[in-house]
C-alpha cells in the first residue's frame, strides 16, 4: 500500500446525545453517550451482543434512535439530507454482500455515488460518475492493494480480498468520517498492520474521523486514540485508551482475568526499504 | 464480457448500444415485414412487399411484438434487480394471474349479459377493444394488492413482496377455476388462448401508440432508477449509506416494472421467457450494470419477440393453425438459455 496523499484536512466530529433503541420491546441501546472526535482513531469495543454494529447502523442513519439526537458536526443527522450525508460518512460492512457478478472496479465505483453527477445534466439523470471519480476509485485500489484484481468478478475473491475491495470503496469517498464494523477480521497479518496504519494516517495526518469496531483489544491498544468500551446497550467507559483499556474495567465486562505477566505476540510493519 | 468503453467514457458507450440496438430492431423489423406465410395447404414462405392492406395488417402485428417485448425484456431487468434474484420474471408478482382473472371476469360477464351490453352504445364501444381492457384491469389491481401487502415497516421489502406475488398468483389462480365453472362450454377456448399469448393483427393504433407512450416513459425512467439499482445489490445498510433512498427507489421500481407488465399483459396476454432470458442473456455478455443492460435488454427483447411472432405467423400453415407465439419463446429461449447456463463462468 502506498502512502496516503496529504493534502486537505476534511474534519468533521460525529456524537450520539441520549440516545436509546431496541428492536420490538427489547432494548438494545440504552442512553448511550459517546463523542468520535476528528483527527482520531475510536475504537467502540464491547462483547457479543452489546450493540456496538446497532450503534454504528444508527450512526450512519440507517437505524433512527428511538430517543436522543445523533449529531454530525453539530447538525442533527436528521436534518442533514441523504445525499450529503452519504458523501460525509462511509461505511465498511462486517461481511459484504453483493447481488450480482460486478467487477471489483464496479464496486470500489460504487463508493463514488454520493458525488455523482460532476460531469453534466446527462451524466446527473442518469447517476453516472466521472473522471475524477474513477481517478479516485483507482487510487483507492492502488492504496488497498486491489488494483491487480480490478477486472475480476467480485463474488470469485477470497473474504480477505473482498473485505479490502469493500474497504477500498470506502476510501475511494474520501469522506470525514470513516466507519468500520470489525473489517479486519478476515484480513491476513500483513494487511492488517497496513490496513491499520493507512487508518492512524487518515486520522492524524488528514484528520478524519475514524470509528472503529473491533474485538482485537491489542490491535485496539496499539492503534486508538480513544476507546468507547460498551456492554449490554450501554457505555461503561469512553476517554483515552490507556484509561479505559485498564484490568479492573476489561475484568468486569468481559468476565476474564486478565494475566498480569502475560506474553503475547507483538507484530509491527517491517520499515519501507 | 463486453464493455463496448462504457467504462471510461459512458455517455459515449450508451450512444453506440442505442445506436447498434435500433439499427438492428430496425432491420429484423423490416425482415419480419417482408416474410408471410405461403398459400394455404403449401409448406412455402413468401417474401417481399405485397399489398397495402397485408402489410399495414402486417406492420401492426410486429410493431405489437416489438413493443410487448422491449416491455417484457425492460421489466424483467427491473424486477430482477428489485428482488436481487436472478430468477424473477415479469410475471413473477401475481400480475399475469390478475390479468387473467380480469379476462375471465369478462368472459363471465360478456356470456352472461353479452347481449344487454351490445345494446349499450358505450358498453359496445368498450368492448370493440376485447380482453385488452380486462386484462389490464386485472393486472392493476393485482399489481395494487401485492404492492400494499408487499410492505414490512412502511417500505416495500423484497422477499416480503415476492411472497406476496407467489401467494395472490395461487389465489388467482383458484380464482380462475371458480370462474371457469360458470362460464358456458364454449367461451372456454377464449381463456385459453389468453392464457398462450397471442399477438394479434387486429389490434387498434390508438393501443399500439399508448404502449408504445407507456414503453418510452418506462424506459426514461428506469434508465434514471438504474444507478440506485446497482447499488441496491449491495446490503441494505451498504445501499442507506451510499445515500440511496431504498424505499422510494423500490417503489418507482415497482410501478415501472408493473406498468409495463401490465400493459404487454393488455396488448398479448401473458407470453413467457422474454422478460426472463432477455436480462439473462444480456448480463452474460455485457455484464450486470443496470444502466448498461435497460440500454440493451429491449432491443434483444423486441428482436426475440418479432422473429420468434413471425415464426408462427409463416408457419401456421405447417401446424394445421398458428401455434401460440408463447410456445416458440420456450422452445427456442428454453435449449439457447440453457445452453448460455452451462457456459457461464461465474453464479451470481
């Protein structure tokens, strides 16, 4: 993967105020307060079940909260209209699903949809994207490594591959806020610590707002800023990881113990040559 | 697959497949004109022009096949990427089975009170137009119900609505055995060439010029809808955060894709396979962008449907009648779909 290019610094923060739901009669959420700040990685962690992927579906407006307001840089998202707000938020799936046999350059395209229409009133009838957009759609599969892959159907890859084609669709927006529910999951070794690198540099350097749901607490340690920690539809703990990621607190929600002399393996990225 | 540089420059790449797509509807069209069955009790074709009143008889018959199948083949590439499956038809929602129990409605009410309605000057008037109304009446509201009844929390669902097609599709269809029991011995025969299809010569201009009104506002407005169907085959919280909205774009969806059923359903009664092997035939050579395929699926559709109409047109001789134009779809569709299905590379 190449380096990101740094250039503008899109910023925008999102935060959830109160906000409550379930579904039928069963809460899943319940008062739930959490800021995503921009220029920072969060991790939103928590066990099975504790409504972490609940809150990032209402985060992106697919679910509307019963109670409370999500706000997008301010703004409630309500009254941010679809279009802008799909250009401003995207969103990686935990396991992607598509209908038919479209091309991974078709798929990583697809992300561009919210700006669709650049190039003029037929292209905008007809939904059709543009140069720039392809230029950022192919930067996108340069930047995730899926560049060679372009011309393959996506239903032949691997999960791997299409979790970075699906990955690279989302880059390709260029959005202020990047929301990513357990993506590395079926990533292999070297692309994860790439993935995860390439995602500290969104937020650092180009100061996106990345939201980040994930089980792997080392990854999480190693790569937050913040940890919003969550267990059954409520937040234990949100703030700066080396506060939140503590024994007592994981201990508690996680029902282990955690091993004070543990050992395990630590991977970093080999230095460019 | 073929791209034909719709890639990098679509505009352009649209342009050659509309351009490609008429030119040939145009020649088939002009062929079809030109062959005619032979004498009767000889198996021979003739060819060429023949008089005025044969050919505009003619022309009336295939410019009706051109436009049921364009419509068929466009609402097939409808539904198939409304219901995200591959398998779905333009029949597969209930609509042919309340065409034809709006036809067998009229059969019921034409035979029982056929001769109070003649003395209506207005009644008559309506019935100078045959099963076309009926069967777009039934159609409709087949179409309303499923609609209605096709819908989880306010917005249509796909498997919710093609359920609730398959359910109203057997309610219809023991509609139509009630019906059939009070109709007279001899209207039967009626029912059942409706039920083949069948393109008829007698057809009004005024109903060949509101299809083809029909066909072109459903064709522009498909053609708007495809970029959200594309993203549609994403999930539904993939296609919510691109911005798509999936409830509007699967109602308009609906009623295109209906609308265009119902009113082939009007002009030739339900004809199967074109709505279903059109999309399919097209996505495997040109791949499964929506734009790309409602640009090209109506040509093929219209090119099937005129050649596989003028089959039977010049063969009825050799059958001892015209065989139901539904019979040729399947029959020549069914071995060449087949074939294409045993070929392909990748299951969608």
């Amino acid at each position: 993967m190449r380096p990101l290019p740094t250039a503008d610094s899109l910023s925008l923060n999102m935060a959830v105020e109160d906000v409550s739901f379930g579904y039928g009669v069963q809460p899943v959420l319940r008062q739930v307060n959490a800021e995503f700040p921009s220029g920072q990685v969060t991790a939103v962690l928590g066990p099975n079940g504790s409504g972490k992927s609940t809150l990032m579906h209402i985060l992106l407006g697919f679910l509307q909260p019963q109670a409370g307001v999500v706000r997008l840089g301010g703004r409630s998202l309500t009254q941010v209209p679809e279009r802008r707000r799909a250009s401003q938020i995207a969103f990686v799936p935990q396991a992607p699903t598509v209908g038919f046999a479209y091309t991974v350059e078709e798929i990583v395209l697809m992300g561009r949809w919210p700006r669709r229409g650049a190039d003029g009133p037929l292209h905008a009838a007809l939904g059709l994207t543009g140069a720039d957009d392809r230029a950022a759609a192919t930067q996108a599969m340069w930047d995730l490594d899926v560049h060679h892959l372009a011309g393959r159907a996506f239903g032949e890859l691997s999960g791997g591959e299409q979790q970075r084609v699906t990955i690279a669709r989302a880059v390709a927006l260029d959005a202020p806020i990047l929301l990513l529910d357990e993506v590395t999951a079926s990533l292999d070794l070297w692309h994860q610590l790439e993935f995860l690198a390439c995602l500290a540099d969104l937020a650092h350097q180009r100061g996106r707002c990345v939201v980040w749901i994930t089980h792997d607490l080392n990854q999480a340690h190693e790569y937050a800023d913040r940890v919003v920690l969550m267990n059954a539809g409520q937040v234990v703990a949100q703030g700066a990881v080396k506060s939140v990621l503590v024994p007592e607190i994981l201990e508690a929600v996680y029902r282990v113990k955690v091993d004070p002399a543990g050992k395990a393996l630590r991977f970093l990225r080999k230095s460019p040559a | 697959m073929i791209k034909l540089n719709h890639d990098e420059h679509p505009i352009f790449g649209y342009t050659v497949s509309v351009t490609v797509g008429a030119l040939l509807t145009t020649l088939v069209l002009m062929l079809c004109l030109a062959l005619g069955p032979g004498l009767p009790g000889h198996p021979t074709i003739s060819v060429g022009f023949s008089s005025p009143a044969i050919m505009s008889l003619r022309l009336t018959r295939v410019a009706a096949a051109a436009i049921v199948g364009a419509a068929l083949a466009l609402s097939g590439v409808l539904l198939q990427g409304l219901l995200r499956n591959p398998l779905a038809d333009p029949y597969v929602l209930g609509i042919s089975s309340g065409g034809a129990v709006g036809v067998m409605a009229w059969i019921v009410i034409s035979s029982t009170f056929g001769a109070a309605i003649l003395a209506n000057p207005w009644l008559a008037q309506l019935f100078r137009y045959g099963q076309t109304l009926p069967a777009l009446c039934g159609s409709l509201l087949a179409c309303t119900v499923v609609y209605f009844l096709g819908q989880r929390k306010g917005q249509i669902d796909p498997l919710t609505l093609l359920l609730a097609g398959v359910v109203l599709g057997a309610i219809c269809g023991g509609l139509i055995m009630l019906l059939q029991n009070l109709v007279p011995y001899g209207a039967k025969a009626n029912l059942l060439s409706y039920l083949f299809g069948y393109i008829s010569e007698g057809t009004p201009t005024l109903v060949l010029w509101i299809g083809l009104v029909v066909l072109l506002a459903g064709w522009a407005m498909a053609l708007n809808l495809g970029g959200a169907l594309n993203i549609a085959a994403l999930s539904d919280v993939e296609a919510v955060s691109l911005g798509v909205r999936l409830g509007r774009m699967r109602m308009l969806a609906f009623f295109c894709a209906s609308f265009l059923t119902a009113g082939s359903i009007a002009l030739a009664g339900p004809i199967g396979f074109v709505g279903l092997i059109c999309p399919h035939i097209c996505r495997m050579i040109f791949g499964p962008e929506h734009r790309r395929l409602m640009l090209i699926a109506p040509f093929v559709g219209a090119i099937f449907l005129m050649l596989a109409d003028t089959f039977v047109r010049i063969t009825g001789s050799w059958f001892g009648g015209e065989l139901p134009v539904g019979v040729v779809t399947a029959l020549c569709g069914g071995p060449f779909f087949l074939y294409l299905l045993s070929r392909r590379r990748v299951w969608e």
